[in-house]
C-alpha cells in the first residue's frame, strides 16, 4: 500500500509501506477519504508546531473515512462493505485521566498523525488501515468525504460543551477556517441566537455566513470590528477562539459581557492576556482539546441531516496529487478543508 509521509517542511513523500492482517479486536479499512487538517499543514510547511517538532519520518493524517475489507477475529459489530468514520483518537482506558471520565487527556494517547511523542504516532494517510472496532461509528447514509469530517466536527462539539449552556446567548467566533465554521454550525444546534465572526479572508467569512453567521467582520491590523461589542462591558456571552492568533483572543477577552465564557481551540504558541480585563470581568478561560465521545455524536448529527458539511469540503484530489493538496489546502482565499481520495 502507499502512504503519504512527512519527512521534514515541504518534504512530503508517497512511500510504499507492507499490509498486515487485522489483529483480533481490529478491522482492516479500505481508505476513501482523508481531510487535511491544521495540524497536518503545520508540519507540512514548518516541520510542526511550538513545542511539537518532527524528528523522524511520519505518515500525516487523522480525519479519515473508509470501507471495511475485513474483520479480525471477535469483531462482531461491523460488516465487510461498511463505510466507516475512523476516530484518531486511542486512549488506554487504564490511565487516571481515562478512568475519571477525561479520555482525551489520556497520559498514553495514541492519536494519528501526532509528533508529541517519540516515537511518533503514526498517521492513518495510508491506502489500507487497520483500526480497533470500537474507534469505527457506521457512517451509512453519508458520503466518504462526509464521513471523514467527524473528526473536525468533534473537536467542536466538544468545545461546545466546553462552554456550557448556549441557548439565547450571544456566541463570537474568531477564526473561520474549518473548525471556526464548523463551531457556527454546533453553537447554532446548541440553540446560540446571535452569532459573530471574524477572520482576515473573504473566502472563509462567506463560509462563515453560509453556515448560519449573523454578522461577520473582515479584520485588519488597523481597525477595531468588534467595537460594537464591547459597550456596558462587553456584549458577547461566549467566544470560540479558533485562529491562534493573541490580537483575536484579545479583541474577544474586550468584547466579552462580566462572567462570559472563552473556549480557546486555536493551537499556537504561548500569549501575552490582559489579565487585568480578564479578572475585572470575572471572566471564564477555558481550553478546549480534542474530543471522546463527541465523535459517534458528530455522525448520528450529519445521518440526522442535522449538520450538513458538504458545503464546507471544497476540494477533493487524488492521492498522487497530495503536495497540490497541500498547497491548496494552505490557500485560504479558495480552501476552506481540502480531502484527499484514496480510492
């Protein structure tokens, strides 16, 4: 089988790897589609990212879908033919952390596609793939590329929860790549009425208004768009801060009413607050990382019909056509997430 992996910035290579047979508890996946993800064009364009640095050759790649080709041994649950969600994400279910309820904060994750740890965790950009059973949600009724955005989808159902009740409330979303417009999306299903976002692109502040934004703002490094926000204290309830970036977070922490809510997801290095704004406001800084459970929600939610991702899979290139992928998927004047087919 191929695999698509990293070597080192811009140093992407499609390398013939074995297939091996299922092992008891596991399937083996016929790959059809892969999403690039955030993290994996941070180690596609600069070799990782703050602390995480690449130091050995590693497959990318963990927002994928597939069709199972066959069935290790005790796999009752699942039937060859079946198109699948995969979840990246493997605690062991034995830590302090898993058996308290925190899963994703598992002290032995074996998330795809991850450089945190030494060795790496391989990713799952590969023709073939064989998974645990229990990391598969049955993605009947779906497509491959819709399938194979659960994962993204997940990470901000779970930032949804993070926050809290959203019925009524005012949401501000900063950053409107895909995890920024699949947030309007969850925050809207949470029952949010009034929703704000930003984002330097036109591209991705259209995606954003066809996800459901009430107002949305181009921003710049001269203006100050949320001004309209930040009379009485501040009128925003909850941010969903998904770019990273410290002058998003900061134009959030003035625009956000005494006691609101900030869920940060964007990953970059470490920032500079005004602390002092966050402590007269009383106001609620919490992280937001990966997701457990929230991603066999996140597929009974598309099944439902009620998330429709299509609109937000822009692109889709053959495997052999990965570096343009990549590229492409870096472009965020006509990319808002880029797939990958493996068929």
């Amino acid at each position: 089988m191929k695999s698509l992996v990293i070597h080192a910035p811009r140093d992407l290579r499609i390398e013939d790897h074995p297939v091996t047979p299922p092992a008891a508890g596991e399937v083996q996946i016929t790959m059809a589609a892969g999403g690039i993800c955030g993290s994996d064009l941070h180690y596609y364009q600069n070799g990782g990212f703050g602390a995480v640095k690449l130091r050995e050759p590693m497959i990318l790649g963990h927002e994928v879908s597939g069709h199972v080709s066959a069935l290790g041994e005790g796999v009752t649950t699942l039937k060859v033919g079946q198109l699948v969600a995969v979840s990246p994400s493997r605690p062991c279910a034995k830590c302090k952390f898993c058996l308290s309820g925190q899963p994703n904060q598992c002290l032995n994750m074996r998330f795809y596609g991850s450089a945190m740890p030494f060795p790496h965790i391989q990713g799952a950009f590969s023709q073939v793939l064989n998974a645990n059973a229990t990391q598969c949600a049955v993605a009947d009724g779906l497509t491959a590329g819709e399938a194979a955005m659960a994962e993204p989808l997940a990470v901000c159902l779970h930032a949804v929860r993070q926050a809290g009740p959203l019925l009524g409330k005012t949401v501000l979303v900063t950053g409107c790549g895909p995890i920024g417009v699949l947030c309007i999306l969850a925050a809207r299903r949470a029952g949010a009425d009034h929703i704000v976002a930003t984002d330097m692109s036109d591209f991705t502040l259209e995606k954003a208004r066809e996800a459901g934004a009430d107002v949305t703002f181009k921003v710049t490094k001269v203006d100050k768009p949320l001004q309209p926000y930040m009379s009485d204290k501040g009128q925003v309830d909850v941010q969903f801060e998904c770019s990273g970036a410290v002058s998003a977070l900061t134009a959030g922490i003035h625009a956000m009413r005494p006691g609101g809510t900030i869920v940060q997801l964007g990953l970059s290095g470490d920032m500079s607050l005004p602390m002092m704004a966050i402590t007269a406001k009383e106001l609620n800084l919490k992280g937001s990382f990966r997701f457990h459970e929230e991603f066999f929600t996140g597929v009974s939610l598309m099944q439902k019909g009620l998330i429709d991702v299509k609109p937000y899979i822009t692109q889709t290139l053959p495997m052999k056509d990965a570096v343009e992928a990549f590229e492409l998927a870096s472009d965020r004047t006509r990319a808002m997430k880029t797939q990958i087919g493996f068929a």
